[in-house]
C-alpha cells in the first residue's frame, strides 16, 4: 500500500486500499494490527470488570456514597457523546487520530480519578474515560472494515469477543485483591501502564492500513453540527433518565420527561431511517444489537440478587453461576467466524436470539424451590452462546451493509443502539422490581438483606424474554431482499 501526498497542511493521510491477500488475522500482514487492537480490546475490557469491584471502596473513602450511581452514568454519557464524534472523526480523517485520542483520554480518565481527593474529581475522571472509551470503540470498527477484507472480518469480531472472557473470570478476583492489599487506587493508576503495548503496537498498523479518508481523491468532508448537537442532546437526555431513575419519587417525573424529550429527536436523527419500523437491512441491524445487548444485560443484572435472596447463595456463588457464560459467549463468537457459516449468518442470529429469550424466560424458575441453583448456570450459558453469536454477527453486518465512507457513522449507530438500549430497558426493569417489592435497583445490598417479593423478580425476567423474543422476529429482517 503506498502513500499519498499530504492533501493539505494539516492531513497527511495513507491511501486505503482494499485489504488483499491474507488468509488469517494472524498471517505476516495483519498479525501486527490485530495482536494490536486485540489488546485495546483486552484493556478496556479489564478496566470494565476490575474497575466495579474497587468502586464501593473508592466512594466510601472519598465520602461520596450519594453519588455513587453518578460513577458509572458519568461514564455512559460522555460515551455516547464520544461515539458520534468518532464516527464523525474515523468518516474524515481515518480511525487513526480518534483511536489515539481515545486511548490517551481513557488512560487519562483512570489516572484522574485514581488520584482524586473528592468524589466530584473522582466523577470526573470517570467521564473523561467515558470519552475514550466512545472514541475508541467506534474507531476499532472503522479500522476492522478498512484493513480486514470482508471474509476475515468474523474472525476479528470473535477474537474481540473472546477477549473479554479472561477479564471476566480474572478481574474482579485481581481487583478485590489489588484494592485489599494495596488500596482502590492502584486499580485505577495500574491500569495506564498496560497503554503503552498496544499503542506501540497497533498504531504503526494503522497507519499504514486504515488511515486517511475512505477516498483519498474526494474532498473532505465537514462535520455535521446537526449530529454533533444531537449527540449532545443524547447523552444529556441519558443523564437525566439515569439521575430520575436514582430514587423513585414523583419529583423525579420532571427530569425524566426532561432527558425522553431530548432523547427521541435525537435517536431519531442518530440512528438509521427505519430503525424503529425494522426495515430491512440495516435498520435490523441497529435495532437488533439494541434489543439483544438491552434485554440480555438488563436481565443478567438481576442473577446475582435473585439468587442471594431467594436461594440463600453467598454473593460469590452466585456471581461464579455466570462464570460459565464468558466461555460460551466466546464459543459464540467463534462460531460465526467458521467460513462455513457465513452463508447461514441471518438464520444463525434468530437462533442466537431464541436461544437469548429461552434463557432470561428459564432464569426465573429457580424462584421455585423445587428447582435446582445450577438450572440459571445452564440457562445463562446458552443465553451467553447466542448472544455471542448475536453480538458479533451484527458486527460482521453492519461492515457488510456500510459504504466505506460511511462505516465510521454506521458503527457509532450500532453503539448507541447497544448502550441506550442498556440504560432504557434496566431502568424499566428497576422500576417494575421496585414497584412489585423488591426495593430500589440502586440499593440492592439493603434489599437482599431482607430479600426481595419473587413477583418482583418475574417482573423483571419475563418482560426482557419478550423483548428478546421480538428481537428473534427482528433478526428474520437482517437480509435484503
């Protein structure tokens, strides 16, 4: 791939040529790229699960148990922000300047809040991660579907997928002795170290894979204000349902319809037209990753409580009953990218959603005495199988479906799809769990102390079944006719 000429004073791009040759992610042309953008993955999925554990002892040593759900809404806000942006970003430059950026405020953002003195500080620090992590997660799609020819791409999407699992299992046990030993804050100024070996690495791949503009001979083109504005609109409409889903009271209405009326113009404008009428093609897409990552991890939350306070497990016991779920997930993941599937792919999705909906409807029979603990590590270990089918596959799609130019706009679609889906359809279930007994989501330890009305937990497992069940309907739209 040769270079081209700098278009102007300020950009100095690469030509982004078609990905040739290569029958693996790890042959001589691509293994650097992928070892690479693999470990970004790697990292911020570590941060993800390490990061939860040490939270509880930050708050309470920075006085700040008030704000605590604002540790992780901070996050998901500026995220969703960050993701339009990227997008935006990745569509007129390249994947290279935004993933950089990304990293650097990421590795920012834990090294602000693992030093902070105050828990506003401390919030803080957790936004500016919350930029990186938008920033990035956005600009790895880009890179995938400019340096991966569209065969390998499967295969990327699994490895990604695959890289959660060792932080899963090992995390939070690394995190709590980390925090126990030597205090919260080295989960959070340990973590930047890690940078260094996938910028080294990735960076210099990129450049010379995906860099540049889409098409180097057509003009730059300039950033659409309307879905900078509309971005914002989305990530402070989030807050605002976040905050009144902080106490259930009636005063809490007003910030509610607040964050719904800025919500839907911009979804709306943010997401692709037919998205909410599930037209075919890439509509399905976008809607479909939101309703399985929303129903999924909206009933996952509630695992853990249901079994400590219905069956008596210790919190350790019912957190290892999804330990399973990481090594079916990434099973998931791996089979989509076998070759031999690809001609299947749709038909695969709506048995991964069957297999989501069967799942999160089996959960709740364990509020039966006469039903055995291990029936939830059974069912959520399929329930992780087809979503890691799901997951990726939609992935694989939207590359499939997006014009080069407009991949980076298409995965932030994907993303906020993914992520307000999480808030939306959690902050439903919380409200039904509350309203049927089983006391506020944001104060389950006080719950499970007294335990929870078992109509509470059904409230919340059935309705998400439902949801995954339409999103098995919605898988059958994923191709164009």
């Amino acid at each position: 791939m040769s270079a081209l000429e700098p278009r102007d004073a300020d950009v100095a791009p690469t030509a982004v040529a078609a990905p040739t040759g290569g029958g693996s992610v790890l042959d001589r042309e691509h293994r650097a790229l992928s070892v690479g953008i693999v470990s970004v993955v790697l990292l911020i999925a570590f941060e993800a699960t390490a990061v939860g554990t040490a939270m509880p002892v930050a708050a309470r040593e920075l006085d700040g148990i008030p704000l605590y759900a604002f540790a992780f809404s901070a996050y998901f806000t500026t995220s969703l922000f960050a993701m339009v942006l990227s997008g935006q970003w990745s569509d007129r430059s390249g994947p290279l300047a935004p993933l950089t950026a990304g990293i650097t405020a990421f590795a920012a953002g834990l090294l602000l809040s693992g030093t902070a003195g105050a828990m506003w500080l401390f919030i803080l620090g957790r936004a500016v991660q919350g930029l990186g992590g938008g920033l990035v997660i956005v600009a790895l799609y880009v890179v995938v579907g400019r340096a991966y020819r569209e065969a390998l791409r499967p295969a990327i999407m699994a490895a990604f997928a695959a890289s959660w699992v060792v932080p899963s299992v090992i995390g939070p046990l690394a995190s709590g002795t980390v925090t126990e030993h030597l205090g919260w804050r080295w989960v959070f100024v340990g973590i930047p170290v890690l940078v260094v070996f996938p910028l080294a690495l990735a960076l210099p791949a990129i450049r010379r894979t995906a860099s540049g503009p889409a098409d180097p001979d057509a003009p730059l083109p300039s950033y659409d204000r309307r879905r900078i504005r509309l971005a914002l609109g989305i990530s402070a409409g989030a807050g605002l349902l976040q905050y009144a889903g902080q106490e259930l009271r009636w005063l809490s209405l007003l910030p509610a319809v607040a964050g719904a009326a800025l919500l839907v113009p911009a979804v709306r404008g943010l997401l692709p037209r037919g998205t909410y009428r599930a037209a075919r093609g890439l509509p399905s897409v976008v809607l479909l990753r939101g309703i399985a990552a929303g129903s999924f991890i909206a009933a996952e939350s509630f695992v853990p409580l249901m079994l400590v306070t219905q069956r008596g497990l210790s919190p350790t016991l019912a957190g290892l009953s999804l330990a399973v779920g990481g090594a079916t997930w990434a099973f998931g993941s791996y089979l989509q990218s076998r070759p031999w599937t690809e001609p299947y792919r749709e038909r695969l999705v709506v048995v991964g959603m069957v297999l989501v909906a069967a799942s999160i409807a089996a959960a709740p029979s364990v509020l039966l005495p006469s039903v055995p603990v291990w029936v939830v590590a059974v069912a959520w270990g399929f329930g992780c199988l087809g979503m890691g089918m799901v997951i990726a596959s939609t992935s694989v799609l939207l590359l499939k479906l997006s014009a080069p130019e407009e991949a980076g706009a298409n995965s932030a679609a994907l993303q906020i799809s993914d992520g307000l889906s999480n808030v939306l359809l959690l902050a439903a279930g919380g409200a039904a769990f509350a309203a049927l007994g089983g006391g506020a989501v944001g104060h389950a330890t006080a719950s499970a102390e007294g335990g929870a009305h078992p109509l509470a937990f059904a409230a919340v497992f059935l309705p998400m079944a439902g949801v995954a069940a339409v999103g098995a309907w919605v898988a059958t739209r994923l191709r164009v006719r």
